[in-house]
C-alpha cells in the first residue's frame, strides 16, 4: 500500500548565485495505491514523472508532503526492504548491458542480493 499526500518538489531553476528563483515540478500530489493496484502516471515531457518515480524509490528528496508504505514513513520502509523496489529508467541502454543474454541480466541482481544476504542475514 503506498499513499503520496501533498507532495511537493522545486529545482533550482535560477543561473546566478542570488538568483533563487525555483521551479516547481510537483505541487501537490496525492493518491493512494492499495496492494494489487496498478497506477499509470501519464503527462506530457517535463511535468514530473520521473522527478515523481525518483522520489518513490529514495533517490531524490522531497520538498513537502508525505509518503506511506504499508503504513510506514517510506525512508525507513525503502531501509528495511532492500531489494523488493525496483525499477527500469527510460533509457534501457544505461540500466543493462545490451550485450547480456535476458538470463544474465535477470540473473545480476538476484546473484547481488543473494551474496548480499549471506554478509547480512538480518535481511529479508
Ligand atoms: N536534477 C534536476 N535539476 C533541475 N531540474 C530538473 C532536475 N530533474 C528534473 N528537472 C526538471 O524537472 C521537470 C520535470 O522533469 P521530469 O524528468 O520529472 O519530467 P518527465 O515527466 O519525466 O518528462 P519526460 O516525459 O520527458 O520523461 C523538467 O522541467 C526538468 O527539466
Ligand atoms: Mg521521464
């Protein structure tokens, strides 16, 4: 279950160095995903998908608002769940080798994971 409640993001959108002025990407995002749903996030380019999807899986920080999953603040549930959120970026090229058979780039992350788990079994 993930609930996104109010969130908002700016970059810095100003050249100068007393140039403050911020860009709003996200203003105000809200929805709630139960277990099983799926979400479509659709916009034209440079309304904030991406800065979004970023966000939900801890690579990039938030302005305002709140994120829940399963009930939990997401940074400390992103810490505890290693490993169960992943993703594929838009540009396939830069996430796997295209020189890789299908079986050897499913492969790379489940091998990680699992030498992973015999340094810390405290894992999930
Ligand atoms: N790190 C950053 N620093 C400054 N501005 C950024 C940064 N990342 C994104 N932006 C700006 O935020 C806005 C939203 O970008 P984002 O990549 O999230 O859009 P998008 O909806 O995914 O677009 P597309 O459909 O082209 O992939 C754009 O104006 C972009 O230039
Ligand atoms: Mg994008």
């Amino acid at each position: 279950m993930i609930t996104v409640d109010n969130l908002q993001k700016s970059y810095r959108a100003g050249s100068g160095l007393r140039d403050h002025t911020q860009k709003h990407v996200l203003t105000d995002v809200s929805f709630h995903l139960n277990d099983g749903e799926c979400l479509g996030i659709i916009g034209e380019s440079g309304s904030g998908k991406s800065t979004l999807s970023r966000i939900l899986l801890g690579l990039e920080t938030f302005d305002g608002g709140n994120i829940w999953i399963d009930g939990m603040p997401h940074k400390k549930w992103i810490k505890q769940n290693k490993g169960k959120f992943s993703v594929v970026f838009q540009d396939y090229r830069t996430s796997v080798n295209p020189k890789w058979t299908v079986q050897q780039i499913i492969e790379e992350p489940l091998n990680i994971l699992r030498s992973e788990k015999k340094i810390m079994p405290s894992m999930k």
